[in-house]
C-alpha cells in the first residue's frame, strides 16, 4: 500500500512539473519577439543611414502569429528558404490586433526596408466574438476602443499611410485567412468581412494586395468535406496544439489532420500547406517588384 502511494504520489508531481513547464513555454512564447525582429536586427546591425544602398533587398514581414510561426508552420522561414538572396526580418507578434502592429512601426521604419508584407486581422476578427472576447482583447492588449470593423479599417489605413510616407518600402497587404472552414459558419463570414476591408485599403492607399484568403478559399471548396472540430473548441484546440507541439514532438500538420482541418491547425493558424500559400504569394511579390526596379532604373550608356 506503502509503495502504491508513493507511486501515486510520483505521478501527481510528474503531471505537475509537466504542467507547469507548458505554462512557462506558453507564456515565454507569447511574450517572445521571433529572433529575427526588427528589434533584434537593429540591435544586431543598427540603422541603414539615408540613402545609403544595400547589397541585398531586405524584407520585413508584419503580422501577429501567423506570421511570427511560433504557434503555426513558420512561413517566413520557408520564404528565406525560397529567396536566399535576399533578407528578412520577422515583425510578427502573438495576439496582436492592427492597433498595436500601428504602436510599432517606429522599428520597422527605421529598418528602412525595401518590401513590407503586413498580414494582420485574425485578432481583430476574433475580438468581436462577443463582449467577453472584446473585452478580453481591450485589457489584454490596453486597445484605445471596442474592436470592430470600422476601428479595423481606420487603423489598417493608417498603418499603410505612414509606412508610404515615411519608407520607400514596396508595400504588400495579405488579406486574412478564415476562421475555420465552414462557409456557412458566422466566424467565416466575419473573416470575410475583414479580408474585403484590406482588399478596399489596399485599392484605395495604391499598395500590392496578395490574395492569401482567395486560395484558402479556392483550395476548400475543391477538398474533401471533413469533420472538423466546432468554433466554440478552437481556443481549447490551440492548448491542445502546443501541447502536442512542444511537449510530444508533433508536427503541426499531424495536429491539424487529428483536429479534421485540411489547412488550418486549431481553427485560426496555418498548417504547412496554407503556409506554403503564403509563401508563394509573398515570393511572387518581391520578385515582381525587384524586376519592376531594375525596369525603372536608369540604363547607362559609355
């Protein structure tokens, strides 16, 4: 009896120290900048004085952990994969919504960077879910107002209006993924309603607008139906996720067959075949707008 307490009692602590290790990840993960930030590469290399050419083009991708790829295949590393002739710099953050990308563009510009890619809204999407997801974004992320597509759009515009004014950056908006794959459910279409918003921004300001939702979306409605887990278990799902992820060494593509998504993980990030779709778009981007510069630039004559 002795001993099968004991056991017993072993177990217990193995459960806690397994549990309070993932809760130390996952907090380190959310307040964690991607190692290549426009903090880090600052620190590391400082500011391009004006004027001053660079060897190879550099390319800041902005966005929130879609884009930071701690929680969801990472497809900035992909691009730098894809493009090794040029530099990128990782300005994604976990649980970001547009207003708070628009309180750090101060790094990002001094960067001076030659391709911005911003891909930002799932956040802000999510936050409308409700008084207590508003709520809950307002406090967790000190927001100035309830989130909403109005809100959304105001900052997006003014985001891409100083980031025109103050770089020479060609600059690139994503329109957002769904959440979820359900076409008839109320999360999908209020994605929809946001990916519309950064389209029209996009027309109106005259920067490039690369279509990530519009293959999503292609894609999906040529797959397979699956039985995929509801809306109300996608945060549970996220836990669940990291969980695999960090603690037994899944891929995030097996997390996201076992929760019955063909693209997403849990509901909101990309497993490694929509990150591959982002990749290619943002791959395109740069090297039509590097070809577009050599174009333009002037041709000497002996």
């Amino acid at each position: 009896m002795t001993g099968m307490i004991i056991l017993m009692v072993g177990l217990a602590l193995l459960v806690i120290v397994l549990l309070a290790s993932f809760a130390l990840t996952v907090s380190r993960m959310r307040l964690e900048l991607p190692p290549d930030s426009p903090e880090a590469w600052l620190a590391a290399r400082g500011a391009v004085p004006g004027g001053q050419p660079r060897e190879r083009p550099l390319v800041v991708c902005a966005g929130d952990s879609i884009t930071h790829g701690a929680v969801s295949a990472n497809w900035v590393r992909m691009l730098k994969e894809r493009v090794p002739d040029a530099d990128f710099v990782n300005a994604g953050v976990n649980s970001e919504l547009a207003w708070n990308l628009y309180r750090r563009l101060d790094p990002i510009i001094a960067l001076a960077p030659d391709f911005i890619t911003i891909l930002i809204g799932s956040n802000d999407a999510n936050a409308t879910f409700g008084f207590k997801a508003s709520i809950g974004y307002m406090t967790l992320q000190r927001l100035p107002e309830m989130p909403s597509p109005q809100f959304y759009r105001e900052i997006l515009t003014l985001t891409v209006r100083r980031l025109k004014d103050e770089t020479d950056a060609v600059i690139g908006l994503t329109s957002i993924p769904p959440i979820g794959e359900d076409p008839n459910h109320y999360a999908w279409l209020r994605t929809d309603e946001y990916a519309h918003i950064v389209k029209e921004v996009a027309f109106n300001e005259g920067v490039e607008y690369l279509p990530l939702r519009e293959r999503i979306c292609a894609y999906l409605e040529s797959a397979p139906k699956k039985k995929a887990i509801q809306f109300e278990e996608f945060w549970r799902a996220g836990q669940r996720s990291l969980w695999a992820s960090k603690m037994l060494g899944r891929s995030w593509d097996e997390i996201s067959a076992s929760n019955g998504f063909h693209l997403l993980v849990d509901g909101i990030h990309l497993n490694t075949h929509a990150a591959m779709m982002m990749t290619d778009l943002v791959e395109r981007f740069i090297r039509d707008g590097r070809r577009a510069a050599r174009e333009r630039a002037p041709t000497t004559t002996a």
